[in-house]
C-alpha cells in the first residue's frame, strides 16, 4: 500500500480515495472511505485499455454481478460498480473486510494447523455448493484469491478473470502464470466443469497444510505433464485431511467428490460453526488486527502531498515493483482483478521491504532489509504495511507468457532467443474476431534467471492489438502488459465451453459492442448472526413437515417419528415414534395436535407423550377404512381436511332374461370440520372425489364469518373434471355451521393451477396468466389488476393489513395496497433464472418480508422494500451423499425467523 500519485483519482462516484493499495497488470486497487457513511472499501479500476476491450468489460461487469448473487456467508458483497458511458472507465467497490491473502497466512505462520484447515476447506466448499447447485462453475480459486479473516475464509474472485491469479510481469513483457493451480482437464484442454473447482479447492487445501502446491516441484516444462499424470505428494498433509485431498486430486473429474460432501466431511457443522470462538493461529489474528488498525488510520490525502514522477512512458519512477506489493492484503477487492495478484505477498510486519525498480522496464527485484528497518530514501511514494523477510516460496512459476510478435518490446528491452521448446495449454477465451491477430504463433522466449524461476516454455495466445500510441511517443509498458494480462484468463478457462459463473456468458468474438448497463440496486447485506442452529440427526429419515407450537415448539415430522425442538435453545426436547409421517402440528388447549396416517395423536408439549388418540377406524365407526388427506387448514380449535373410502354398490337386480351386471367400486369423500379440543366432529359433507386413489386435496384460501372459500389442488381433479373446467380454476364456498356447499365459481382467466388467495372481506387475489387480478368472492366482478413480468406469473400473494405481499416466478417480490391495487413497492430478490416463485413469510412484527425459494432466503423491509439480508446454506448433506438441493422454508416465531432447509435449521432475529 503506497500514497496516491499525481495521476491517481482522487473520487470513484461516493468513494474518497485515501490511499494506493496496489498496482497490477489489469488493475489498480485503492482504499477509499464512502464520503455518506464513512465506511471504509476497497476500489478495483481496470486499466483504460482493458476497459475499452468489450471482451474484458463484459467479462469484469458478470464477475461483479456473480459476487451480488453469492453476497452472504464467506462472499463480501460488492457495494456499487461504475458502469459509465466512458469506455475507458470501469470500476467496482467492496466493502473492506481486515483479512490476509492465504498466501501471506502461509508466509507469516507456515502451513495452517488441522482445526484452520477445516474451516477454510469447509467455508469454501460451502460458496462452490452453491455455485453447482445452479449448474455453473466458478474458476476463481488461487491463494490469492482467498482470504482469512478473523470469522473465517473470503473469496473474492468468480470467474476466469480471478482464475488467472498470480500473474507476474517479467522482463520483456512477459506474464508467468502458476500452471500449478490448472487442472488435469484444462491441461487437456477438455471442458471445465464443477468437478475442475474441487480439484483446485484440493491444491489449495494442500498448500496451506503444507507449504507447497503439488505438481510445482520439478522442471518447469514437465509442470503440464506433472499435473495431468504425476501422483500428487500429500505426506505431509495431516493425516485425517489426506484421503479427502487425495479425492479432489483426483484425475478422472467423475471421481472427485462434491462441494457438499467436502463441506460436510470437514466442517459438520459448518465453517462458521467450528469457527466460533476464533479460528487463526495466534500470529495470524495479531497480523489482521494490525492491518485493520492500519488501514482505519487512513486520512484523506491533500493534493499537495501528493508526490511521484511519471517516465515518458507513463510509469511513475518510483513505483513499486508488483511482487513488493501485498496483493490482496486488503480484502473486498473485486473478483475481476486478481487474475494478475503477485503469487509472492507481503506478509503483515512492523519491520520494512525495499523496492528497488531496475532501469530497464518491466524488470524489479524486492530486496528484504528484515529487521534493520532500513527504509532507504523515500522518493516520494509512502509505503504502509510492509513487512520484513519472507519464508522462500516453494509456489513457483512454471510456465510463461509472452508477448505475441505484433506488439513492439517496451523501450529499452533487448530482444530475447527464441526459446528450445514451447507448449499450448487449452485454448484461450474468445476475443472480438478485430482484435485477434491473423495467427498465434510462439513468441519469443526468455532465458530467465535463477531468482525469479524465469525459466520454462512460452504459451503464445491470441491478444487485441496495442492501442496504436501517438505519434512520436513510446509504447507504454504497462499498456502492453495489461493487454496481455487479459489473455490470461484465456489460458486458465481451458478447451471446451465453459459455464462461467459471471452470468452464463463468454466474451463472444463478433460481439464488439458491450451490453448497455442495467440500473444498479441497492445490495443486500450479510445475514444477522443466528441466535441457534439446529441439525436434524443424519441417522433419522429427512422431515417432511415442520410447524411451530405456541412459538415454544419447532416440531418436526419425518418417516419415522416427529421430534420437537425448543425453540429459545434451538435444542432438540423430545422424538416420538407413534407421530411418525404425522402432519403439521397444531395447538390444542395445552397440548400439541398431530394427524398420522392412521390416527389423531395429542401430545405432552413437555416430553412428547401421547395424551389422547383417536384411531380413524374409531373415530368415523360409519366409515370404514377412511383415509385421511392432508389437512386443508385450521382456525381456533377446528380444523378442516378431507378424506375418502371406497366402498362396492351392487348392481341392480337384472330384469327377467337378462345378465345380471358386475358389481361397482366407487370412491366417496368428504370434507370434515373436526374440533381438536373437544375431540368431535362438527359436520361432513359429501364432495366429488379426486383423482385416483380418490381423496381430493383441499387447501382453505380465506376465512370469512359465514362461510370458507376452498381450492382444490389441480393434481387431484378427474380428467372429466378437467375437460368441463374449460382451463379455468375453480373456488366453492362451504358453510361454515354446516358445511353444506353454497356455490360454486370461477374467476377471470384465473387456471386450476393459478395461485389463489383470499381475505375476510370476501376479495380473492388470482393470478390470471402473467397478472394478478382481485375479484368479488360472491358475484365474481374484477376489482383492480396488476402487470405481471413477460414470461412469468404470480405465486401465492399474502394478505398483511392494507397491503398485499406479492411474488413472482421471475424473483420478483412487492407491495400492493389491497383495496385500489396500487403498487406500493416491487424489487427482486437477484436470485438468476426463472423458477418457483419465492414463498413469502412475514415477521410477527410486520417489519420484515422474507422470500424464500430453493436458492436462498431474501429478507425485505415490508414498508418500502429495501432489501436488507440474503441468506444461503450447503444444508447437510451425508458424507458420502449428493449435494442438498431442497429449497428454504421460513417459519416466523416472536422476534425471529426460523429458516429451513433440509436438515439445517437456523433462527435469525428479525425486526
């Protein structure tokens, strides 16, 4: 980190900058201050020269969109990206997080302890489970890409941008890149796939319990065939760590296990769980405190002090050489810079680093002066957070980059022979067909140097011209090698298609205009720390229902039993087997009402006993064998559900010299109202049956003083049924002291499959193609409507006082007023794709919306719609077992919220 320079910005939109963290080839960062909040971030401005390449922009503009939809967890979300008409300017801004490159952890205290390495395997496994599940890879993995703070890991880069990590300049504009971190399918040039994430999660994993990445120890030029063939050496890996690296070091990608099955292996409880309580070594800690301490110390610059002198070229002539620069010691940092982050990083010191810049350009050694603190003279150009000697760094270059024939050498560089041998790897990311050159051909090589590991075979690839200078003037150095930073990438995508995390797209080669921007919203921010989680035993059968009792009681239901869990603690209380594929519980006086398969159970809140049963065939004496349906809904003590029995009518008695006809099953069903307390029925009524075995599913959509208004599930309507429907759903009414069917009616275009709700007033809420219409109950006559997205449609809108909670299959949620149909609000919860509307849930005090869908759980301010918090979870998965990829439930109880998903259950407080 360096004071700014003259030609430095000195504002990014509502960024002040204070300070110059570092310079690399596509990229410069700086620690700015957010000028309204005051709070601090950490700035990425590509290069204008890569910024004007519409392959690169599009490329840094999806990077930044995929760090929204990850923002939460161990991904620090990203607080506002420039996308101005000036091509030339391209920015994005991370909130600061005090944390230090993982390489840096491992130059300051050596290999991570086991209990460490458990957490950062687990953390990041937890981001690559999310990033599968919705069928993308993420590319983004290096040490320099992955940071330790103080609650846990951090990833900051997602996609072939940050792929590329450690891309160093060497002399003559060459760019070594760390072959070590590719994979055996990208050195095949095959097509990358999730499977390609766990094999480097694996390198990264034994680096940091080791040291050194596998495959790196050797000659350079055997680097390829070391990783596509070579066994990797683990022995000093920790032994109870080294049977799970070894699957991810895995050559056949179908043999590596998934990002679940490592997050659970390592971490059952999750990254953050185990890292409670702190998590890094005792050097580490006393490393990021002082960083922060740093860091917050910053002011503001004058513009007088300001100081630095620009070459002819451009470069300032103090500038600190790349490898004498900590790079990404300042996390935040976007995911689209760290292709280039020097792979040798300045560990947190007191004691200083001199950088000396030789004469020639593109060439700089960083000599250590440990613990004189011999600064040297400083010309200009102040120098925070270095520190002192550095342990030698066994993560060494293997292969090289050059310069293709059609760009000049910097000035002053000599030419270079032609090297002995060279290697294509892969092929590189598309580039706009103008700027490709007519071929690629091997460029000239390097004779390297014993210090700098400058040795090894050449990778020519195709790169956009340089920018043509002015006449009369040098090429810039740093033009050049930003230019060829970018191919980079192109090198670590590999052969094949890619599914890149940054939104599905690759920089297409006849696209030469990039996408115009799309309105920026505010970001949501990390979750509230849980008050409890609760892990539902991987020894019992999954839950198949969950309610909460009084808002004491999280009682869940599964195959085998129904257990409860207190809902102050987040412990489990008690299990019972009689409850086994029991249904939603309900409260009943003072004791909790379960409906099984086979019988009505009340049991002991306390410890689970059963009170009270009454078994089907006991209960209903005059309706033998009646199987119960899932309950339709409850109010007070009553509860409403339906059921059916098949019975034989015997066939009329054949009239004189006729055949006497077989005898008829028949399935009759009923709709009953049941009080709960009282133990007794109140009323049935006979209904049509469903669809075979016969009970058709009812669900309740309002409540009215004298009547229900009840749906019938679409899946369980006859095929008679659903030809006389015409393709329009269906409400009936039922008296509610009587339960005789008063009528029946449709509404508008609203489908069989149509989401549905109602209110005490008597108005439905139906969706009616891709809009949400109200209706009269009664006479049917349309109140109000509202504009839906193309191609989508509405879910179950939720009635909260005078508005009405809307939700969309395209993510989309908002706020109506119920009795005009203005809206009041609409925003998205940023998940990408088109699924499921998301379920709404609203919080016992009103304040805060949740949406919840299979990706994650979204949080809303209900008043006006602000997001607040995002959350997602790996769930557990077994060991050995596939990826969770059931969706998120939320339950609201007091002040909290209780998220679902799978076996993991979590209570965040919510206002």
């Amino acid at each position: 980190m360096e004071a700014l320079r003259r030609e430095d910005p000195r504002r990014f939109g509502r960024f002040t900058v204070l300070a110059r963290f570092q310079e690399a080839a596509s990229a410069v960062q700086y620690v700015a201050r957010d000028s309204g909040t005051g709070e601090l971030a950490v700035i990425t401005a590509a290069r204008p020269a890569l910024a004007a390449v519409p392959a690169f922009r599009r490329r840094f503009q999806a990077e930044a969109r995929t760090a929204e939809r990850l923002a939460g967890g161990w991904v620090t979300p990203p607080l506002e990206t420039g996308e101005a008409d000036d091509p030339e300017l391209l920015w994005t801004a991370t909130a600061y997080v005090p944390a230090l490159p993982l390489a840096d952890a491992v130059g300051i205290a050596g290999p991570l302890p086991e209990r460490a390495l458990r957490i950062l395997g687990a953390g990041i496994a937890e981001i690559l489970s999310r990033v599968h599940a919705g069928g993308s890879v993420l590319q983004g993995l290096a040490p320099g890409t992955v940071l330790l703070a103080e609650d846990g890991p951090r990833l900051t880069a997602f996609g072939p941008l940050g792929a590329a990590a450690a891309a160093e300049a060497r002399p003559g504009g060459q760019l070594s890149v760390r072959l070590g971190y590719l994979t055996p399918e990208q050195v095949a040039g095959r097509e990358v796939g999730a499977p390609s994430d766990l094999f480097v999660l694996g390198l990264l994993l034994a680096y940091a319990a080791t040291g050194t990445t596998p495959f790196t120890e050797g000659p350079p030029e055997e680097a390829a065939r070391r990783i596509a063939e070579a066994d990797p050496e683990l022995g000093a890996v920790p032994e109870e760590l080294r049977e799970l690296i070894a699957g991810c070091l895995a050559k056949d990608p179908a043999e590596r296990p998934t990002a679940g099955t490592v997050a659970a292996e390592l971490a059952l409880e999750g990254a953050a769980g185990l890292a409670r309580g702190g998590w890094l070594p005792e050097r580490l800690a006393a490393a990021v405190a002082d960083q922060e301490a740093r860091v917050r110390a910053l002011e503001a610059p004058k513009e007088a002090e300001v100081t630095g002198t620009a070459d002819p070229a451009g470069e300032p002539e103090d500038a600190v050489p790349a490898d004498a620069v900590p790079a990404d010691a300042v996390p935040g940092a976007a995911a689209e810079a760290p292709e280039d982050a020097p792979a040798t990083q300045t560990p947190t010191d007191p004691r200083a680093t001199v950088a000396t810049t030789d004469e020639t350009p593109g060439t700089a050694t960083a000599t250590n002066t440990g613990d004189t603190g011999n600064i040297g003279e400083d010309r200009g150009t102040t120098r925070f957070l270095n520190t002192g000697p550095k342990p030698p760094q066994s993560d060494r270059a293997t292969t090289h980059l050059a310069l293709p024939p059609g760009l000049p050498p910097a000035p002053g560089t000599a030419p270079l022979p032609a090297p002995a041998h060279h290697h294509t790897y892969g092929s590189p990311a598309p580039y706009p067909a103008a700027a490709l050159p007519p071929s690629a051909t091997t460029a000239p090589g390097n004779t390297g140097n014993a210090n700098s590991n400058n040795t090894g075979p050449m990778v020519a690839l195709p790169l956009p011209p340089a920018p043509t200078p002015p006449e009369g003037s040098a090429t810039s150095r740093r033009t050049l090698i930003a230019i060829a930073a970018a191919a980079v990438g192109g090198l670590v995508v590999g052969g094949g298609a890619v599914a890149a995390i940054g939104g599905g797209e690759t920089a297409a080669a006849t696209d030469a205009k990039p996408p115009a921007p799309k309105p920026r919203r505010t970001l949501p921010g990390q979750p509230p720390e849980p008050r409890w989680s609760y892990s539902h035993p991987a020894s019992e059968s999954a839950p198949l229902t969950t309610a909460l009792w009084r808002d004491r009681l999280l009682v869940v239901t599964s195959e085998s039993q129904a257990s409860a869990v207190d809902v102050s603690t987040g412990k489990r209380v008690w299990q019972r087997a009689d409850a086994a594929k029991g249904q939603a519980a309900v409260v009943a006086g003072d004791l909790c009402f379960v409906a099984s398969p086979t019988e009505f159970l009340w049991l002991a809140p306390k410890d689970g006993t059963v009170v009270h049963r009454v078994r089907y065939a006991d209960g209903f004496t005059d309706l033998p064998d009646l199987q119960v349906g899932r309950l339709a809904g409850h109010s007070g003590t009553v509860i409403w559900f339906t059921g059916s029995r098949t019975v034989t009518v015997k066939a009329p008695k054949p009239k004189k010299g006729k055949k006497k006809a077989a005898d008829k099953r028949v399935v009759q069903a009923y709709f009953f109202a049941y009080d709960i307390v009282r133990r007794a029925e109140v009323w049935r009524t006979q209904v049509p049956a469903g669809r075979a075995p016969g009970t058709p599913l009812y669900r309740v959509v309002a409540e009215r003083s004298a009547d229900l208004l009840v749906r019938q599930d679409a899946v369980t309507l006859t095929a008679a049924e659903v030809k006389a429907a015409k393709g329009k759903g269906s409400i009936r009414s039922f008296d509610q002291q009587t339960g005789k069917l008063r009528w029946t009616k449709q509404y508008g275009t609203a489908g069989p499959e149509a989401a549905v709700t109602g209110d005490e007033d008597g108005v439905l809420y139906a969706g009616t193609g891709v809009h949400l219409q109200s209706f009269e109950a009664d006479s049917g006559k349309p109140l109000w409507r509202v504009e839906g997205t193309e191609g989508s449609a509405f879910g179950t809108p939720l009635v909260a006082g005078p508005v009405l909670h809307t939700t969309e299959r395209s993510r989309q949620v908002g706020a109506v007023e119920r009795e005009s149909g203005r809206l009041v609000w609409r925003r998205s919860t940023e998940v990408p794709g088109i699924g499921s509307a998301p379920a709404l849930t609203l919080s016992g005090s009103g304040k805060t919306l949740l949406a919840s869908d299979a990706t994650q759980v979204t949080a809303f301010s209900a008043a006006d719609g602000e997001r607040l918090w995002k959350f997602q979870d790996i769930g557990a998965a077994e060991p050995k077992g596939a990826t969770v990829s059931a969706p998120y439930r939320t339950l609201a109880v007091g002040a909290h919220i209780i998220v679902q998903r799978d076996r993991a259950f979590y209570a965040f407080p919510v206002a």
